[in-house]
C-alpha cells in the first residue's frame, strides 16, 4: 500500500507487525520485550529500530526521520501479567504515551493511539461513553487515552484514539486464550478456563484491525475516537468448540478459579461501517496458521503464563 512516512512504535509484537505487513519497507521502533520479537518480521523488508517507546531516543528518531504519521502499538497487554506486576504497566502505557505526546508538540506529525474496548469495562459502550477499566492493564491504557484527550484539547495536537475489541490471528503470543487453546491441544494438554466460561468476547480477526487501523492513519479526523468492534460476540466456551471443530480434536478443557475482577463481556458500537471476517473463517485461518509454524511458537511454552492454569497467582 502506498502510505506517507510512518513509524510503528511495537511493530514487532502481534497487532503491530500484522499493520507492518500493509505498508512497504516500514520503519518499525520496538523494544523488543518478550512480546516483540523478531520471529514476526521475517518474511518483511522493514527498518527496525530497537528503543523505548518511554524513552528520549523516541524523539531523537522522529527527529531524523520526520515520519508523516505515527503509530504507537507499544504496550503491555497481558492482563494476568497486569494482575500480578500493575507497576511494569505504567512505564510503557502511560509514560510511554506521554513520550509519543510530548514529541508531538515538537514535531508535526499526526498520532494514532492504539488503545482497546477493555478501558469501557463491560458496559456496552459507543466512542462518547465514560471509560470504567476493570484490571491493572485497562487502568493504564483508559490513563494513556485521557493524556491523548488531553493534548487535543490543550495543545491542538493532531490525534486519533482507536478503541479495537478482542483480536486473534497469526502471531498472537501463547499467553492469550485462543493461541494458548491451540497449541495446548496440539499438545494434548488441558485448556484451562476461568470461572464457568461464560464471559463474552468480541472478535475481530487482525487483519481487519490493521486494514482499519490504515485507513483511519489516513481519514480518521484529528481528536476523534473510533471503536473497531468485530461484532463477533460469543463466550470463551463456544470459542473452544469451533477450536475443537477445525482441530478435529477434542479440547480437554479444566475449569479453574476466575481471574480476580474479570470482565463478564465486553461489547462496542461504532460510528465506522466495514466489512468484518466471520469469525468460523477466521478461526479456520488461525489454526491453520498455528498448525503450519510451529516454530514460531515452540520456543514460547515455556512461558509461565502459556503453563501455568491461574497464572495470576
Ligand atoms: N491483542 C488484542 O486483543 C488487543 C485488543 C485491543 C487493543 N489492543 C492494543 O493494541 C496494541 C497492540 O497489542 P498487541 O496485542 O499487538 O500487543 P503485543 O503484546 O503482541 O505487542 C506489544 C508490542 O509492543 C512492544 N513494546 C512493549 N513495551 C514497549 C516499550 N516500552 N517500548 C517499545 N516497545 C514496547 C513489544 O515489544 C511488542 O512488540 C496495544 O496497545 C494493545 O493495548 C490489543
């Protein structure tokens, strides 16, 4: 896709280097934590710089690239580390976004903050309503989005805030409930599910994230929110068995405790119209993918959060 000068600050973590994948030779800013790595850009002609999104090299990079737009994906993300560790999720959601903010008032760029449905908590929620985040990780991301307001309003500068729901794909690390269902079967170990299974989700496949994210890079209008709903809604249980459906394979599910202040659902309306993959096509896309690349994902389960059933704890 032709696209003007962007930096991807965490291109190389799942979400990032999906949107990476649209553009050509992109330039990619990414600490490399054990959520970014390297594996995700491999088939890709890219730039990667590896820094802070908290720190000043950020400015000194926008500074000799003067990128058109930037992109920041730069996050913790996992919301059982977030339970355990809330403090690591201040620096890179808050201080991070705050990095991104102040160099933006030195230099002229427009700023697509990448947040999520979970700041809204479990009410149903459109881009006006009031942000109620549930966990530790919610908490700092609803902290980095009030920043971003913030900056519109005092110093007029140009910012998108993009709200997308629950994602899967290719590449989504093994901590997270769909690629930790795949592998475990493919394992022939238990999947464990918190509480009875009955929170719901809303899906959307990561390519449609990316493609949306491009083009409100391009049209989105400055200070406006936009929530990219999958209107793919079900429960973690019905999940496991389209999983267990495309496998072939019976998942063998263990029921263990629920994660303290666990969102029941989430649930967006949007302003924007587009087009949304199914989620059975999706899923279907997704195991096969994780089928296909296992080593990819080998090194990783050895993880504590794809091992351990309440890793919370
Ligand atoms: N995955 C989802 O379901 C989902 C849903 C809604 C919103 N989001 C948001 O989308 C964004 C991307 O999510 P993801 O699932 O791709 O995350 P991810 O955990 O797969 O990747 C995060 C990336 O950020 C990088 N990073 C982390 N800390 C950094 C730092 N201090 N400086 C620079 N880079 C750093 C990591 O190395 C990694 O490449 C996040 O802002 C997340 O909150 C994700």
């Amino acid at each position: 896709m032709d696209f003007p000068l962007t930096l991807i600050i965490g291109g190389a973590g799942f979400i990032g280097s999906s949107f990476a994948r649209l553009i050509q030779n992109p330039v990619i800013y990414d600490a490399l934590t054990y959520a970014g790595r390297k594996e995700n850009l491999t088939d890709l002609r890219h730039e990667l710089i590896v820094g802070d999104v908290a720190s000043p090299i950020l400015h000194e990079v926008i500074k000799s690239k003067r990128p058109e737009i930037v992109i920041n994906f730069a996050a913790e993300t996992h919301v059982d580390r977030s339970i355990n560790r809330p403090e690591n999720f201040i620096s890179t959601n808050v201080y991070g976004v705050l990095n991104v903010l102040e160099a933006s008032r030195k230099y002229d760029f427009k700023y697509i903050h990448i947040s999520t449905d979970e700041v809204y908590g479990e009410e149903c929620a459109d881009e006006e309503s009031p942000l109620k985040p549930s966990s530790p990780y919610a908490a700092s991301k609803a902290a980095g989005d009030l920043f971003v307001k913030s900056y519109v309003r005092t110093y007029g500068i140009n910012a998108v805030i993009i709200r997308p729901s629950n994602n899967y794909g290719p590449r989504q690390y093994p901590e997270k409930f769909i690629p930790k269902a795949i592998i475990r079967t493919l394992l022939d170990m238990e999947v464990p599910v918190y509480g009875s299974g009955n929170q719901e989700r809303d899906w959307i496949y990561v390519e449609d994230t990316a493609r949306m994210i491009a083009e409100l890079a391009l049209t989105g209008k400055g200070g406006d929110v936009y929530n990219l709903p999958g209107e793919n809604r079900t429960t973690n249980l019905k999940i496991l068995d389209e999983i267990s459906s495309i496998l072939g394979r019976k998942i063998k599910i263990k029921f263990v405790k629920d994660r303290p202040g666990h969102d029941r659902k989430y649930c967006m309306t949007t302003k924007l119209k587009f087009n949304k993959t199914p989620l059975s096509e999706g899923l279907k896309k997704t195991v096969e993918w994780y089928i296909r690349n296992r080593w990819w994902w080998e090194p990783l389960i050895s993880d504590e959060f794809f091992i351990k059933d309440e890793p919370w704890t």
